[in-house]
C-alpha cells in the first residue's frame, strides 16, 4: 500500500497534462477566423474583405460582368455569384467564372437557407422573393415581399433571413410566403445599404450605398458601427467563408497517447496493489 499516494499524484500530475493537451488542441479547432468575399459591380471584380479591419484583396481579372450577388455552401465549398440574368460559380483563388444557368428573371441578392439546401434571391425592382435553383440557375417565384429595393440578403443560424434595402433598412423574410417584416427602418445612419452577410458567429455585417463602408450591425438594437472604408464603388455581394481549422501537429497526438498509456498504465498498478 504504501505505493498508492506516489501513484495517484502520478496520475494527478499526468491527468493534469494531458487535461491541458486536450484543451490546446480543442482550442485550436475552435481558434479560427473567416473572410468576406465580395463581388464588385462596377467592374466584376471577386475580392475578400476582412471583417476585423474592411482590408481589401482582389482576386484575378475583372470579370466585366455585374455581379450583384453572392453566396456560399461550406458543404460543396462552392461559391455562388450572380448577374442580373445568370448564376455562376466563382474560384475562389482565381475569380474565374463558370456560368451554372440563366434564371430568366430580374433578380439580385443571394443566400442559402441555414442548413445550405436551396437557395434564395430577390428582384431589386420590386422585390419579389424566389427561390433558385443551384444545379441550374433556373428561379422560382415564391411570393412579393413588399420591398422596396432590397439589395441584400443573408441567413443566420436560427434560419432567419433577413434582406438589406436601399433605403438602410433591415427586414426578416418569409422563406414560404416571400412576405418581409420591417426590423430597423435605418441601421447605416441614414446611408443605404448594398449588401449585408453574417459572419461565423451570427454577427450581421452590411456595406453602405454612399461611404462604401464595412459596418458592423446590432439587430439587437438597430445601430451600427464602422470597421472601415472599402474602396470599390459598388460592393453588391457579399459571403462570409469560414477558414478551416488547423489541424494538430503530430506531436501533439503522440503526447496525448502517451499520456493515456502512462494513465493506463497506473491505473492497472494501483488495481495490482
């Protein structure tokens, strides 16, 4: 017996490493950040914005086209943009296009729904709701949301879409029935809004019509603040990409399995005694 207390501060001591092993390693799945990409549709342009700081990056030629809409699927890793008349793909480290259909309508913004299995846009027009088809472009009407000029539109994790409009107000939409509901009659200190998108964590962010500005929304209490200019004329997409989490060092899965063996191994000593 008089080896029992030696051990078990053995397997304190080394429960305790391990402990902190597990946590830096779950800590490094869960420490990462993601990006904006947005289209410009002045010139076509794919670009990234940073959500802490508005930095800007182009990516490839301009395409030429209008791009007024994007949208991304974590689950395919494609990245959908859009013209007033056709859907695309977008590479994003070469901003090359692949056009995917026509979808015969007017319409702009895009969006999925929470769990990434159809997709939405709206007409700017007169802002009616649609759903389109991500194999072909093709869209159908759902229903008139009663808008007038909704440029955005973005999805939380809750489900909730929610569209951004010319005049700086938010509303939530209706998937079924297109119907919105004003939420904010101003959330950009009397700026219009371009586009709005969630990041990762469900904060909403949205680009102004006049100042070309990243702010940050509250939809808690319908203010705004400014992380910083964007200089492109007409930022009218916008989709929050996730950035993959780094996967552990070797290292560090041998430490932990040793750790475990030690543990293992103490614990069938202190059953022996």
């Amino acid at each position: 017996m008089k080896f029992i207390r030696p051990l078990q501060l053995i397997g304190r001591s080394i429960g305790r490493s391990i402990g902190l092993t597990l946590g830096l390693v779950f800590a490094s799945f869960g420490a990462h950040a993601g990006t904006f990409y947005g289209t410009d549709a002045a010139t076509g342009q794919l670009i990234t914005i940073s959500p802490g700081t508005a930095a800007t990056a182009a990516i490839g030629p301009a395409s030429g086209k209008t791009l007024i809409g994007a949208a991304y699927n974590p689950n395919t890793g494609a990245l959908y943009v859009r013209d007033f008349d056709n859907l695309y793909t977008a590479n994003q480290s070469t901003g090359a296009l692949t056009l995917v259909g026509a979808s015969g309508t007017f319409i702009t913004a895009l969006t999925f729904n929470a769990g990434f299995t159809a997709l939405y846009s709206m007409n700017q027009s007169n802002g009616d709701f649609y759903r389109v088809n991500p194999a072909s472009g093709a869209a159908t009407f759902i229903g008139a949301s009663g808008m007038n000029t909704p440029l955005g539109l973005s999805t939380n994790s809750a489900g909730v879409v929610y569209a951004g409009t010319i005049g700086g107000g938010i509303y939530s939409v209706n998937l079924a029935t297109g119907a919105a509901t004003l939420v904010y009659a101003d959330v950009a200190g009397g700026d219009g809004l371009t586009e709005i998108a969630f990041d990762g964590s469900n904060q909403l962010y949205g680009i102004t019509l006049g100042a070309d500005n990243l702010i940050k929304i509250d939809l808690g209490t319908g203010s705004s603040s400014i992380v910083g200019h964007v200089p492109y004329r007409d930022v009218r997409g916008l989709a929050f990409v996730d950035a993959a989490p780094p996967v552990p060092e070797p290292e560090t899965y041998a430490l932990m399995l040793a750790g475990l063996a030690v543990v293992g191994s103490v614990a069938h000593r202190r059953r022996a005694t």
